[in-house]
C-alpha cells in the first residue's frame, strides 16, 4: 500500500527567516511557525494552546521568503512531515520538521501601524482650465 503525508498549517513566524545557500547554489531557509487555537478551559473560560512547528523550505520559495517574511508574519504552508535523526553525545535524537512545498503569504509587506503612516498627500484639482 503506497503512503502519502500531506500536511497544511497556518501561522504566524515566530523568528525571522534564516536563508542560506547550500554548496551548488540552491537557496534553503528555516523558519518557525506557531498555530494558535482557542480551547474551553476546565473552569468555563477559553484560553490559547500554542504549537510550535520547524520548517524548512527549498529554492525560489526560500528567497521569496527571505525577501518578503519577518517575525510574526501570517503565512500559510503546504508541505509533508520529515523526521531528522542524528545522533548527540552518544544518544540518538531524532525531530519531526515540515518540508513545505508551498508558501503563501497572508499578510502585507513591511506593514506599518496606522499611527506611524505618512498622511496621504492629497491634490485639490484646479479650476483652470474648466469651462463653465
């Protein structure tokens, strides 16, 4: 039976995006990103339950996402699960990351508070030139 690991999730970044290149050139990020869900608490209240996923994406989707991408940015991620292993002072560890192979951002690019917006310059037309 064949198998198939398809995973989406939106979030918001938790850290800046880390781009790098690996030695023939192709463009690799890691970001993190957190999904935010509301849940009834025992005493009747709701409160945040926070998850935390790693992702790494590959090629003109890493640099778009370097380019475009800061802290607390909204995206979504379409991609499939990956388990790394590796082995440190001498245990074996292993991590479950999201390979993504699809971004799409949610949020605009280097958005400003309304406070710190310039006022809009606006034109009053001129009356020269009209006929009346």
């Amino acid at each position: 039976m064949p198998s198939y690991c398809h995973v989406t999730l939106v979030g918001n970044l938790t850290r800046d995006v880390e781009l790098r290149t690996t030695k023939d050139g192709t463009n690799v990020c890691d970001l993190g990103v957190a999904y935010n869900k509301k849940r009834k608490s025992q005493d009747g209240g709701w409160e945040d339950e926070v998850s935390f996923f790693d992702v790494t994406l590959w090629g003109n989707t890493a640099k778009v996402a370097d380019d475009y991408l800061k802290k607390g940015s909204p995206v979504l991620i379409e991609g499939e699960l990956v388990q790394d292993r590796w082995e440190q002072d001498g245990q074996k560890r292993s991590k479950v990351k999201i390979v993504g192979r699809k971004m799409v951002m949610l949020g605009q690019r280097d958005v400003q508070p309304a406070t710190e917006r310039p006022e809009p310059e606006v034109s009053q037309p001129s009356a020269e030139g009209i006929p009346f």
